[in-house]
C-alpha cells in the first residue's frame, strides 16, 4: 500500500507502481469523474453524493462491472479523476488491467484486484491530464490502428431483431446511391445465441448474404456475440464446462437479454478458444470483412476459469485469439467490452450506451437510474464523456437518426447525435430507405459526404467548421427519486428484476416490431 499527500507544489506527472494507492487530497473536491467499466456503463462528472443503485440488478452483469454495482462511494473502472474549485483536476489512472478507483473522503484510491499495476498520477488541465493518460496507455496497450472508418448502414436501430434476408435485399436496393462502405447485418440472422448459423429466415445462408452486400461494392459487415450463450443453444447445452461457473460451482450469470437468460464462455478454456477461432475463420469464409463484436464483457466477467488467471488478463487473452483468428485485415468494432484491455486490439470501440428512437425513457432514467440502457441521451453523455479516447482507438458513438418516422426524437437531438459522430469521425444509422422524405435523404447524403474540420474548444465544446457545438445541456444526470417517486421506484426495480417481467417486456416489443415492418 503506497500513500502520498498531494499539494499545489507535487510534480504535475508521475508514475508509481502498486497495488494499492492512496492520494491525500488538501480538501474535498468538487467533482468525481467516473469511468465505467464497459461501453454502456456510465462515464460522467458528478458531485460527491452516491447515485442510486442502478436497477434491476438482474441486468448488473450485463451493464456494470457487477463486483462493485452498490459501491456508494464515487468510483471507476481503472481511472479516476477529481476536479477542484480553481478548476484544476487530478487523475489517478492504472495502465494495468482490473484497477480501480474510488474517492474516500479527501483521499483517492487505487487499487489492483489481482498484482500490481503503474499508476499515473497527473494534475492540471482537465484535456491535458486525460490526453497523458491516454498517452500512457498508448504506450502500455498499442497505437491507434491507422485505417479510416468505413460509413456504415447497420441494420439494428430500424429492424431490430425482426430482420429476413428479402427485407434486407430489398433494403440495400434502396440504399444503392448512398455513399456507405459497410452494409452491417445486427442481431437476428443466427439460429440462436451461441449458435452463430444462418437461421430459418436466411434460407441462402450467410455466404450468399455476404455475396450479395459485395456485389453492391460495399463491404459486408456482421454482428456476432461470440462470449455469451443462451442457456437453451446447442452451445450451452453440449459444453457446459466451457462456461464461468462461481465459488459454488453454480454458473455465473452474464446478464439476461432477448428474455433469456445468458452464460459467459469461458476464454481460457483451450477448446472454446479452439471454437472461437474457427467461428471467426468462419465468418471471414463467409465473406464478412466488418466484425461487430459484441456482449465482449462477458469474457472478463469474475469467476472461476480454466486457467486460473485474472479475470481482465484472461479477456485480453481470450480477444487476442479473436483478433489474429479473424485476421488483421478485418475491421473489427468492439461493443459491450471492457474498455481498457481492449485496447490495441480492435479498430473501433463503442464507447457509449446504445442510442434509441427516444431521447430519454423516464422510467428507465428516472426510477430505475438505469443510464447503460439504450437511449439517445444515455449514449450522448457517455460517449462525450470518453471522448479522450479517440487518440487510442477509434470512438464509436453509435448511429445517427435522420428519419422521422418511428421516431421521437426532436430536430435538435438528431443533430447533436449526427455531430456527435461528425466529431468522432465514425458515421452510422439504420434509417429504411422507405422511412426518408427527400429532405431527410438529402441530409444523409451530406452527412455521409461531409469531412469537416473539428476542433475542440473545451472538453465539452466543439467546433464543427463553423458551427459551435455544445454537447454540455446533454451531460445532466436524471434527479435521483424521492419520497413517492422512490417508493415507486423500488417497485419498478423490483418487478424488473424478474425474468418474466423481462420476457413479457421482450415480447411487447416483438409484437411492435412485426406490426411496424408489416407497415413497410
Ligand atoms: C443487438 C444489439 C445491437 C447494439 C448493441 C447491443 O443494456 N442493455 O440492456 C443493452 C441491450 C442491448 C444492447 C445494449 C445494451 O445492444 O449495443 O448495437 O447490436 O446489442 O442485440
């Protein structure tokens, strides 16, 4: 345990190697950045009161680093940051993997959960402490890889899971004189989760899928969860000793999605690593050069592996295999993933919530303080709040909306989202065709056309051009419930904690879903 007392007069650098560490702060601060562990978990600035637990806990593992989910005291994953009155901010960073941070009172800590790590330690300017950082972990995990982000049509914010290869075709017809280099497939091409097979409404199969993108002469792109698995897949139900189990032998939950619940691949399992392999040789066979890789949390969430190492080191080694498998020429966007043993390893990260046609779900903000949970506000505020990023890897911000059909978002939010990714460099959406006005069609055309000159004013201040844009108004945090709004909270936390409130949301949802691409 190593403690130092910090002062106006202490080095405006330094790096120490530890386990655990303790910063002496003068004085309270004003405000704790806190980093989440994965890309949907919270990034933001608070003050110094604990948020709700966020709710339901059922979705913990799925959203959060479960381990520290009712943690009151302000804290992240691997860095920490406060900010003074004078406007000054100190940075407590690991350059390791599994740290971290907590605020205490007026003390910072660090701390390692398996060996010890190097520590950077930097005040002053809160851009300039972020971008050392950022450079230090260069440094440890590898640069930036160089290639420039394709402009992708993803099929997920419009489809959803209701997806069939005919809707799909006659989609990219409709696409045709757009400039988009990646025509994305999202969920709902594969037989089941774990089962990574052209189901029953790809009767050609994924070759001829692939195929028919390419003939369009844009590369074709595929969403894939490959560290998770569905209780009733073939996966799950032939190898149960490929999967995390806990201290009691009982499996460890990776979180509950589709109104399933899910298991986490064990990745330091040698056959598993053996089966992932083959599934990105695989999909590469199929003609996919763009890999979505998603639900990645789940390789690094705690439990008892075959090989007996750290939870984070055995991800990193598990994305490893994933990486060279599918080889260095595919563009891989890593999603769900824990942020920092990442690094190095994918072209792109998803470094925010998934946006959603709704700028903001009050039950979802409000009662359940829920803000990993889709939303287009949700993801605003992260990704904003991760922007140091973008020297060590390409940010994604999820796609942006120019329709206004089946959705609800003002004129104002869709263009905070369409700079968002102006500002990141990476453009996405999944608007239909059929769903544009001509106008509407006009404005992605140029957004996909557009390369603007972007600068950045203040860590929330950009300009874009000629533009100013400010996404600070996005960043608020939801007030936390009170007296009958909290007790209708722990209602709704409670209800959402079960798996058939869950199923039955799902299938609400499904229902929407077929009556809207009826419509089509
Ligand atoms: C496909 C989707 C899309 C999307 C991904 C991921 O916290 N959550 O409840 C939660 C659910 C789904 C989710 C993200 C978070 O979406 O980010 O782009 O590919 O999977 O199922």
């Amino acid at each position: 345990m190593t403690t130092l007392d910090f002062n106006e007069s202490s080095p405006a650098q330094q790096i120490i190697s530890a386990s655990s560490l303790t910063i002496n702060l003068p004085h309270s601060p004003g405000r704790y950045y806190r980093h989440g562990w994965q890309s949907w978990s919270l990034a933001a600035w608070t003050d110094l009161h604990p948020l709700p637990v966020q709710k339901p806990s059922i979705l913990h593992p799925m959203q959060i680093d479960p381990l520290y989910a009712r943690e009151p005291r302000p804290h992240g994953s691997w860095v920490g940051a406060v900010a003074f009155d004078d406007g000054k901010t100190l940075l407590l960073g690991s350059l390791g993997l599994d740290a971290h941070v907590f605020l205490d009172g007026t003390k910072l800590e660090g701390s390692c959960e398996s060996g010890e790590s190097e520590w950077l330690i930097a005040y002053g300017d809160e851009r300039t402490v972020f971008s050392d950082y950022a450079a230090g972990l260069a440094q440890r995990f590898g640069p930036k890889t160089d290639r420039p982000a394709p402009r992708i049509w993803c099929s997920w914010y419009s489809l959803y899971t209701a997806i069939d290869e005919k809707l799909l075709y006659r989609t990219f017809d409709g696409l045709a004189d757009l400039p988009f280099d990646v025509l994305q497939v999202d969920d709902g091409w594969q037989v089941s989760i774990g089962d990574w097979e052209a189901n029953s409404k790809f009767p050609s199969g994924m070759k001829a899928l692939a195929d028919r993108i390419k003939s369009t002469g844009r590369k074709a792109g595929l969403w894939l969860a490959p560290l998770i698995a569905a209780r009733s897949s073939k996966l799950f139900r032939r190898h149960h000793d490929w999967f995390v189990r806990d201290e009691r032998g009982h499996f460890v939950s990776a979180g509950f999605n589709w109104g399933v619940q899910l298991y986490a691949l064990d990745v330091t399992n040698p056959e598993a690593l053996g089966w992932l392999s083959a599934l990105m040789k695989q999909v590469r066979a199929w003609g996919f050069d763009y890999l979505k890789l998603d639900f990645l949390y789940a390789g690094a969430l705690p439990g008892r592996r075959f090989a007996g190492i750290p939870r984070e080191a055995a991800y990193r080694q598990g994305l490893k295999v994933l990486r060279e498998a599918m080889g260095s020429d595919a563009y891989f966007l890593a999603c769900g993933m824990p942020v920092i043993p990442s690094l190095g390893l994918c072209d792109a990260m998803r470094i925010g919530a998934d946006v959603s046609a709704e700028w903001e779900n009050e039950r979802d903000s409000r009662l359940l303080y829920n803000l990993a949970i889709p939303g287009t506000k949700n993801a605003i505020r992260t990704t904003v709040n991760r922007l140091w990023l973008r020297s060590l890897v390409q940010p994604d911000p999820d796609v942006a909306y120019f329709r206004s059909r089946e959705c609800s978002l003002n004129a104002e939010q869709k263009s905070l989202l369409q700079d968002l990714a102006l500002v990141c460099g990476f453009k996405a959406t999944s608007d239909l065709p059929q769903w544009l006005d001509a106008a509407e069609r006009q404005n992605l055309r140029l957004f996909l056309e557009n390369k603007p000159k972007v600068k950045q004013i203040s860590p929330n201040v950009f300009q874009v051009d000629e533009r100013v844009v400010d996404f600070g108004p996005a960043l608020a945090l939801p007030e936390t419930p009170e007296g009958l709004n909290a007790i209708q909270a722990s209602l709704m936390g409670w209800l959402a904690n079960h798996g058939w409130a869950l199923k039955i949301n799902d299938m609400l949802e499904k229902t929407a879903l077929e009556k809207i691409k009826k419509a089509l």
